[in-house]
C-alpha cells in the first residue's frame, strides 16, 4: 500500500514538471531571439506565431543537427555575452520539452521586423514567389498553419542565408519545394528575401 502511494506521489510530481519549467526553457530562447521569441538581431529569426507543428519540426531538426547552425554572441539573459548555437540550445531539451517551448512560441504573435527592404527588388520577388511559392506559403508566406514557417515579415538577413543554405544544399530542402527553388536562379534570392521583408 505505501509502495503504491509512493508511485502514484511520483506520478503526480512528474505530470506536474513541464509546465512548471516552461518559463526557464523559453527564457533561454528569448536570450538570443528577443522577448516573446520577436528578435530585434537579423540574423536571428522571430519564431513566435509560427504553428507548434513546424516549430518541433525544426527543433528536431535541430537536435539531430540536420540543419546548419550558425554561431552567435547571447544578447540578454544569464549567459548574455556568451557565444553559443542552436545545437547547443537544443541539445539538452527532451521530446516533451520541445513540444513545451513550440507551443509556448506558437501561441504568441508574429511581430513582423521594422527593416528597409529594396522596393525593385521586393517587386520582382513578389513575382517569382506568386509564380513559384504560393502554394504553399500562402498569403505571401504569412500563414502559420501552412506548417512552413512564417516568411512575410522575417529578417531579411535570415532570409537571405537560409535561401542560400538550401540553394547549396547545406540545409535540407522540404522534396516538394525542391523543383521550385530548382527554378529560381541564384541571383534572385536577394529579390525574394526583399519581397518578403517588405511584407507590412
Ligand atoms: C545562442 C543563440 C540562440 C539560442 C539560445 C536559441 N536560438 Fe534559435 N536560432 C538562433 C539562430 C542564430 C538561428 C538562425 C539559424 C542559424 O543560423 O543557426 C535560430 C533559429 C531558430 C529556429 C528556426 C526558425 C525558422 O523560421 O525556421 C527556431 C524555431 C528556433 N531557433 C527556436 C529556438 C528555441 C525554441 C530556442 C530555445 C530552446 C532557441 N531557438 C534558442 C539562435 C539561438
Ligand atoms: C511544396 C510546398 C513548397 C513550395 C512550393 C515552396 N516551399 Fe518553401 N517551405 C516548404 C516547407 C514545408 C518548409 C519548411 C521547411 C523545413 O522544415 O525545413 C519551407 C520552408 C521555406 C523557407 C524557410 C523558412 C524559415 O523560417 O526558415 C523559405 C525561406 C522558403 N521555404 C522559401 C520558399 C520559396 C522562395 C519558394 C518558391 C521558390 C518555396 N519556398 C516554395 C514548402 C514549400
């Protein structure tokens, strides 16, 4: 009998964990991409408002470091002035844990980024991604239920690198988008960065 309350005592202690470290784990985030995951460093992307679906997917990604991380400097917080990466951000976190935080940053909005973006370049992305994009970055990539991340309002500078990382390949193209970017020539990546960096 006290076997079983002991058990069913750990159950409970248990059950009760992941949302009591919600915060910490999210905290560690907004370290490098800002308060409420709106990041104010443009090479480091706003993640909140993308759907959680996407966001577990990228941090799987992540964890198995499927994807190129880049290094840089924490800009706020306890380890603030510390340089780390995404590997590291995400290698102590445990299956539940992710969902923790994609759900944490799903439920907030989308800031989109105050940054100048070339209005000749934008146009031209705008009509490349309409002819090429918008099926599945819907609304100009402004859909978070599209499971595909949220591009309009993004970082330019992000943009640009994660265009460029899968144009040579060092970040894994979805199978479906490969023959669309396939079509677009190098040199207009600029213009879809802008495109969806202009997006108000
Ligand atoms: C040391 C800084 C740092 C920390 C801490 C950090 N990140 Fe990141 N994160 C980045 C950078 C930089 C990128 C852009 C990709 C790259 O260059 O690695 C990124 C990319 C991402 C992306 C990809 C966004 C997209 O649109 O595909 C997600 C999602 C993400 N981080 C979530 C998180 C979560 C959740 C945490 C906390 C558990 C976290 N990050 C902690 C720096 C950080
Ligand atoms: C068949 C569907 C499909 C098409 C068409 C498509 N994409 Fe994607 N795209 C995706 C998916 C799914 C993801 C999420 C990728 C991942 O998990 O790595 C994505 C991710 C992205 C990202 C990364 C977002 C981030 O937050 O890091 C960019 C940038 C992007 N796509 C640009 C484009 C552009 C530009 C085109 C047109 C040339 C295009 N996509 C066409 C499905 C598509």
């Amino acid at each position: 009998m006290n076997k079983l309350i002991g058990v069913s005592l750990l159950v409970v202690g248990l059950s009760v964990a992941p949302s009591a470290m919600a915060a910490d784990l999210t905290a560690a985030c907004a370290g490098c991409h800002g308060v409420d995951g709106v990041s104010t460093d443009a090479k480091v992307p706003t993640i909140s408002g993308m759907s959680a679906e996407y966001l577990k997917d990228v941090l799987r990604q992540y964890k198995k470091k499927t994807r190129p991380a880049e290094e840089v400097t924490i800009a706020a917080g306890d380890k603030k002035g510390t340089k780390s990466d995404m590997y590291k951000a995400v290698a102590d976190l445990s299956d539940a844990d992710i969902a923790t935080v994609a759900n944490a940053f799903a439920a907030k909005k989308f800031v989109r980024a105050k940054q100048a973006a070339d209005a000749a370049l934008a146009a031209k992305g705008k009509a490349i991604h309409d002819k090429l994009c918008e099926k599945c970055h819907t609304e100009g990539g402004s859909v978070a239920d599209d499971d595909a991340g949220i591009l309009a309002g993004q970082w330019i500078p992000y943009l640009k690198a994660q265009l460029a990382d899968y144009k040579s390949g060092k970040r894994p193209v979805p199978s479906k988008m490969q023959p669309k970017l396939d079509e677009v020539q190098p040199g207009d990546l600029d213009a879809l960065a802008n495109y969806y960096g202009s997006e108000k």
